[in-house]
C-alpha cells in the first residue's frame, strides 16, 4: 500500500527557504504572494493489507525518524490506486 | 583519560578532534565507528562535525539512530562526558539527548568564520568551570544549520536551569551580524540536566594552534580534560 506522508513546519517556525522563495516571487511581479512555507514529501511503499495497520505503522515511522515534532507537523494518507 | 571519537558515514572533523585530545592528553583517543556498540567504557566521547549521511532528511537525524547512539546513552548514565560539535550537536539534539531543534540559518547561508561566544552563568559542568562568567572565547563555526529554535517554554526551562553554555556576544558596539545564524537568545551551546553534556556548534578543535589564528578551542577543551581527570 502506498502512503504520503506531508511535512511542513509549525507555525512560528522560521522558514528562510520560504521567505527567499517569497521574495523572488515578489520579484517577478507576483506582488500578491505574501508568504510561502516550504515542507517535504515522503512516498512510502508498506507491505501490508489493513488500512489501519499501515496507518499505525506510518505514524510510528513519522515520531521515530520521518519528523522532527519540534518543529515540525505531519499528515499521512493512503494513496489510493 | 580514556576518550573516544565517534565516526559516521561523512563525519569530516574527526581527525582534527583526535590530533586535538592527542594534543592535551598525550593519548590517541579511540576510534568509534557508528555501528559499533560494544567499546570499553571511556571518560570522555566526542560526537564531531560533518555531514553524517549526506544530512539527509534534516541534520543528523540518521546518524541518531545508528547502533552507537545507545552506547552513548548509556555511557551518559553511567556519569560520562559527552561533547557534541556542530553535527555532533545536531546528532545529539536529533537522539533527543540534548533538547531543542537546530535549524536552517535565518539567512540561509552557509556560515564559515571565527565568532564571539561569552560563557553563561549555568550549572557545574567540566566544560566550562575553569572560565569567568562573560568571559570571551574566539572559536570559529562552519554550518548551514546551526539556528537554534525551541518552543518558548524550553527556551525559558534551559535559561532557569542554567543550561545554556554558551551564547554568541559581541565584545564591542560595532560587531553588528555577532549572532552567525539567528539562533534564539544568541545560543551556541547548551548543556544535559546534568552538566556532563555539551553541544555547541562553534568547533574548539579549530581553534587549537596559533596558526589556526586562536588558541580558545584548545583552552576549552584542555579544561574539559583536567575536570574529568580531576
């Protein structure tokens, strides 16, 4: 089964990826951006049947390795085909 | 003094770190490769700087999770002294050893220059006892993430409990940019609960030899030697 996992970064949290993205938007001429927060994606593949037993599987990866839960949020899906 | 540097996939200032303790304790330190979790008990490990595993996913976060991650852990509950430079600060805080998060530099350069630290008034630790409080140490940082963050409350838990080290500090008015990477209150280093543990991202093993322009990473580290040989 297919999982995304979707990482960004807390509210609060500084993001100069982000703020220097913004500003070359701003630059070339999409004044209306008036702020960008960058994250990551990770596309795991989980061989197992039960949606719940790779939802639970996912969410161990995400707190033991995947995030930082400092500073960062996570979302996971099941990808379906 | 049994002291041990741990090396990992892209560790690059671990010899440096060696030929430093080599320096001061007259002893060639142990080489401890990252799977390995089976070395005699040491006084001192040595977590040092590099780009572990490419610093993929964030900085350190795959060297935190190597087998002698739980040697480490262990060898700081039996009361030994663990020192963390640069990625080895970010090592540890990514093992949950030490707290916080180390972050991008707010102006997303990679920062290579000599910097001001000022010891904090903080709890006993053999890092820094033989130093005055504000007293000025020169030791130079090499990094791209070395931005301090923690959440309000931990940033005030470490100041009320004397875990903050080291903070960046300009001797005088006219250093402006003193502060390399946006950390929160200026911070370098900071320390465990129990004292035993520093990380700091500035490197005192670049700093060791007049050539190198300064000698304070070698005052820091002698004075962590002598307090643990006692």
């Amino acid at each position: 089964m297919k999982v995304i996992v979707n990482i960004s970064l807390k509210e609060g949290v500084l993001d100069p990826e982000g703020q220097a993205i913004k500003s070359s938007l701003n630059n070339l001429g999409f004044e209306h951006c008036s702020d960008v927060r960058t994250g990551k994606q990770i596309i795991l593949n989980l061989d197992q049947n039960s949606e719940d037993e790779v939802l639970t599987k996912a969410k161990k990866m995400c707190e033991e390795l995947l995030v930082n839960t400092v500073i960062e949020n996570y979302e996971i899906n099941i990808l379906k085909d | 003094m049994r002291s041990g540097v741990v090396i990992f996939p892209g560790s690059n200032c671990d010899r440096d770190m060696i030929v430093a303790l080599r320096q001061i304790t007259g002893k060639t330190p142990i080489k401890i490769w990252h799977k390995e979790n089976d070395f005699p008990n040491l006084d001192l490990i040595v977590v040092p700087g590099g780009f572990t595993f490419g610093d993929y996913l964030r900085c350190g976060a795959l060297a935190a999770r190597s087998p002698v991650i739980s040697s480490i852990k262990n060898h700081i509950s039996r009361g030994g002294t663990v020192l963390g430079v640069c990625n080895g600060f970010q090592i540890l805080i990514e093992a949950k050893i030490l707290p916080g998060s180390l972050i991008r530099n707010k102006k997303l350069l990679f920062t290579c220059r000599e910097t001001t630290l000022e010891v904090q008034n903080c709890i006993k630790n053999p890092f820094l006892s033989g130093f005055k409080i504000g007293e000025y140490l020169k030791i130079p940082v090499a990094h791209n993430e070395g931005n301090y963050f923690a959440p309000k409350e931990l940033l005030k838990q470490l100041k009320e409990e004397g875990r903050i080290a080291l903070k960046y500090s300009k001797q005088n008015n006219s250093e402006k940019n003193y502060n390399p990477n946006g950390s929160s209150d200026d911070i370098a280093g900071i320390l465990s609960t129990n004292g035993r543990v520093l990380g700091m991202m500035p490197h005192p093993e670049r700093a060791i030899n007049y050539l190198h322009g300064g000698t304070d990473g070698l005052k820091l580290l002698t004075n962590c030697v002598e307090q643990i040989i006692g």
